[in-house]
C-alpha cells in the first residue's frame, strides 16, 4: 500500500467486508463495525477543521488571500467530501447487503485484519505524534 487516499479506504472496506463475514461468530464485531465507520468519520471531520483552521492562520499571518490556498481549501474541502460519501454509503449499507459490495474479502483472514488494524492506527495524529509525547 502506498498510503494514498484510495488505499486507505481499499483497507478501510476490506476491514469491515471481514468483520460483517464473521459476525454470526462473534456479535461484538457489529459494534466493532459501526465504531470504525464512526470513528473514520469523526476522524475526518476533525482532519478537514484542522485543515481550514490551519489555512486561515497562515493567510492572517501573511496578511493576503491567494488563489492557491483557495485551491488548496477547495481539495481539503473536496476529499473529505469523498471519504465522507464512501462512509455514509457504507452506514447506509444494511449488513446483508454488505456482502454484494465486497471487494477482497476472500483474501483477508484474521491475520490481515489485524494488520491492516494496526496500519490504519499507525495513521491516526495520536500514533504519529506517539514519540513526541515519549520524549516529553
């Protein structure tokens, strides 16, 4: 994977394509299910506030408004758009529905789920700021 938008959300569905396989083994997997969707929301709001915060800061700072950070306000806006309607496509998704949208699920097993678990954490503010607060 090389950490591209349409990557993150290949595993974001092949990670819930496995858990809605095997929720008739295990029931906690529907609530693993839907706090994933919520939290890849919530994520993405956060991330686009952030983005636009950021972006005012520096045109204040500078004291001028230009097209490119217009541009770039625009895509932040625009690709958070996307990851939104990709997740609310899923939420809208009844579980047995789900399962004709499937892309990979054959090729994850448990050990894929937990690794593509742990790539998606790695990409979370709090793990990549992790040895900051270490250090601290």
């Amino acid at each position: 994977v090389s950490g591209g938008e349409d990557e993150i959300q290949q595993l974001q569905k092949a990670l819930l394509d496995y858990l809605d396989d095997n929720t008739e083994t295990d029931a906690s997997l529907v609530f693993s299910r839907k706090f994933y969707v919520a939290q890849w929301f919530r994520d993405t709001t956060m991330e686009t506030e952030k983005a636009i915060k950021s972006q005012k800061d520096e045109d204040s700072s500078e004291g001028t408004h230009h097209a490119k950070d217009v541009e770039t306000t625009g895509q932040i806006m625009h690709r958070a758009e996307s990851r939104k309607k990709f997740l609310r496509s899923i939420i809208k998704t009844a579980p047995s529905q789900f399962s004709t949208l499937k892309i990979n699920s054959d090729t994850v097993d448990y050990e894929d789920a937990c690794l593509i678990v742990r790539y998606l954490a790695s990409m979370r503010p709090f793990a990549q700021s992790f040895d900051i607060y270490l250090t601290q």
